[in-house]
C-alpha cells in the first residue's frame, strides 16, 4: 500500500498495519469496482484524481450504484446535508452492513486526499 497516509505511518509499523487492514476489510466487502468508482469521485470533488483516468460513465450504471456516487461526492463538503432519503438509497443498493463499509470506504477516500493535499508525510517528519 501506498499514498500519503502510509508514508506519515512509516515511523510505526503495528499502526500502519492495523490502518491497512481496516482499510483492506472495508474495501473487500464491497465490489471492486464500486470502491474504485468511490475513490475516483472523491478524488475528483479535492480536484486530485488521477488526470490519466476515464471519467465514470454513469449513465450506464445501474440506480443504486448512481445513488452511491451521488452520496460519495457530497461526503467531504456536504456530509451535514446528506438526507436520509439518500442514506435510505445507498442502503437499499448495498445492505446496512455494506453502507457501513461504503461508509468506511468513502472516509478513508475523504482522508487520504486529504492527507496528501496538505503533504501530512512532510507534516508528521517536522513535528
């Protein structure tokens, strides 16, 4: 694993693990390619996602995986705002356990765009 988060966790080891399985089991608990969507949409609203990725199709996915891209991009700025009728549409696509990871997964997103934005490597090395 790389990225920002792990590089600021470099100094300890027993924690850089226990985040990468954390992160690990929320990832595998949803499809692969609905966590990779989730990260690139996150990625997009921080203005960091990869310049070299394809734009998400949506109007070919299905509703459920549209309402979870929905709800994703307004998890860093608007996460107050969300409704619970969208939280109802991302539970009816995924099942509450995988709302729970969906959850974990878009945070984790939210976090490590964050982290590599203000450089927290570089941060962590000074403090």
């Amino acid at each position: 694993m790389s990225g920002p988060v792990f590089a600021a966790l470099a100094a300890r080891p027993e924690l850089a693990a226990h985040y990468a399985a954390f992160r690990e089991a929320a990832h595998q608990a949803l499809d692969p390619a609905l966590v990779a969507m989730v990260r690139q949409a996150i990625a997009a609203v921080h203005g960091c996602a990869d310049p070299e990725a394809a734009p998400i199709d949506e109007a070919a996915l299905d509703a459920g995986t549209q309402a979870c891209l929905a709800y994703a991009r307004r998890m860093p700025f608007e996460h107050t705002a969300i409704t619970d009728a969208e939280a109802a549409a991302v539970v009816a696509a995924l099942g509450e356990p995988g709302y729970v990871a969906f959850s974990v997964v878009a945070a984790l997103a939210d976090a490590e765009c964050r982290a590599g934005l203000v450089g927290l490597p570089e941060l962590v090395e000074q403090g």
